[in-house]
C-alpha cells in the first residue's frame, strides 16, 4: 500500500512551527539569488546538502559536516546550494544554513524544507538563505500567493515547486521569476524525468526554470539544457559519495567533453 508523503510529513511540521516563536525579525535579505541565472557558466548547477531522504534513509556514506560538503560544492564550481532543513526525515538543520552563511557570506543558499508558515520563511532569513522553496502540492492556493508574497517582501527569491500540469497551472498565477519541476512525485516518491520532458513546453519564457530529482549523470543534464532548463538541482546522486564536491567536478568535467 502506498503511503502519501506530503500528508505524513505534514503533522511534523505543523509541530516544529507550533515551537517557533511568534514574532521573528524581519531583516531583509540583500542576495537576490536569480543572479546565479545570469552570471553563472551554463549549466547552472544547485548542489544539495542531503544527509537523508525517506525513500533512501540514510544517504551520506562519508565523515564531512554540513558546512565541509558546502565548501567542497563552491569550490567545485556550484552556482548555488541548497540545505535541507527538515529534520525527520533528511536529517537536516535549520542552522545549518546559519553554519555555511558564515563560513560563505556571499554564498546563494536555497532553504529547501516544507514550508506552511511564514515563520519557516522568517526563520530561514535570519539563518541566511536567501531563496526558499515553496510545493505547489503542499500548499492550497491562498496560502501558496500568502507565502510567496511574503517572500517577496523579505527580499527572497520564492522558487516555486511543481509536479504536474495542474500543480503548474496554480503556480503560474503569482507570476513566479523561478520554477522548479520536481521529477519526484511528493505523494509516492516515484521519480521520472518525462516530468521534465512533459513540463517544460509550458513554461513562460520569462522563467526561470530548475530541473529537479533524479539527476544521475552528466548526459541527463545536458538533455535538460538542451530542451530549455536554466540550471538543475542535484542532490542524492552527489551525496552518495564520501566527497561529494569530488563527485560534482567529476560531473561537470564530463558536461564540459560533452558540450
């Protein structure tokens, strides 16, 4: 029997939010992360910090920190990462981003978690992200405009996360500069790339757009450059490795005999 994902992980961070404070400050951030689009060498690659995943448990076999494995991605040549914060299931840490923002303080850093709240959104800030993701399927519609708004107003940059053409269709409405197609389907884990394949004739040209699950080598990427994306996210096929910025040059080594 399947279970749904987003309906599992939903009570566990209804809790965390319960445990936030009330009122965050609110200091706006200053990075504006669609910069990585536009002054970065195609193609444009977010590295994930991803100890674990649900579908996989456990994921890093090696000894680096969270901070060691940001480092190792800049200096193999990553335009971005990004830093799982949920803690159940990825084994992530909201300070984790606080970690890497002060060892990199011009490091574009994408909070990648659940959000329900803007004090997930609030909290992120403070930490040092300065983009954050938001899933289509995790949010109705109000609270997905409510949550980019605000966003917005912090001086994020939203990415907004979709599966399918109906998921694209509500995202389309708040006129998002960047769109991620997420190739994992949130509610059985099953993962296709015809998702992005499928997707892609849909999106307005003044998108950006991120490929994003079930990335594994170098052709991969190069066929999703090749049909319109601006860059992909990869994480697992990265943190299998003890070092996973090693594997990331290797990776964009072999984009480069390709093109």
């Amino acid at each position: 029997m399947r279970v749904n994902f987003l309906k599992k992980i939903r009570s566990h961070v209804k809790k965390r939010v319960e445990l936030m404070p009330d009122s965050l400050i609110e200091m706006p951030n200053t990075l504006d992360f669609c910069k990585i689009f536009t002054t970065t060498s195609k193609p444009v690659i977010i590295s994930e910090v991803k100890f674990a995943s649900p579908s996989l448990g456990r994921i890093y076999p090696g000894q680096l920190n969270h901070v060691d494995i940001a480092s190792s991605y800049i200096n193999a040549g990553a335009a971005a990462v990004s830093v799982l914060a949920e803690p159940d299931y990825f084994k992530g840490s909201i300070d984790f981003i606080k970690d890497i923002r002060a060892a990199h303080p011009e490091l574009h850093i994408l909070l990648k978690d659940f959000i329900l709240s803007k004090k997930q959104i609030a909290q992120g800030l403070l930490c040092g992200a300065n983009a954050v993701l938001l899933i289509v399927a995790f949010l109705n519609k109000d609270l997905l405009k409510e949550l980019y708004d605000y966003s917005l107003h912090l001086g994020l940059t939203p990415i907004i996360e979709v599966h399918d053409a109906f998921e694209l269709e509500q995202a389309l409405q708040v006129s998002p500069r960047v769109i991620g197609i997420n190739n994992r389907n949130l509610e059985t884990l099953e993962i296709s790339l015809d998702t992005s394949r499928n997707l892609i004739k849909h999106i307005p040209d003044d998108c950006f757009v991120l490929c994003e699950s079930g990335i594994d080598n170098a052709v991969q990427i190069q066929e999703m450059m090749d049909i319109g994306y601006d860059g992909v996210l990869i994480g697992s096929m990265l943190m299998r490795h003890e070092n996973p910025g090693v594997e990331l040059q290797k990776l964009i080594s072999e984009l480069r005999n390709e093109s």
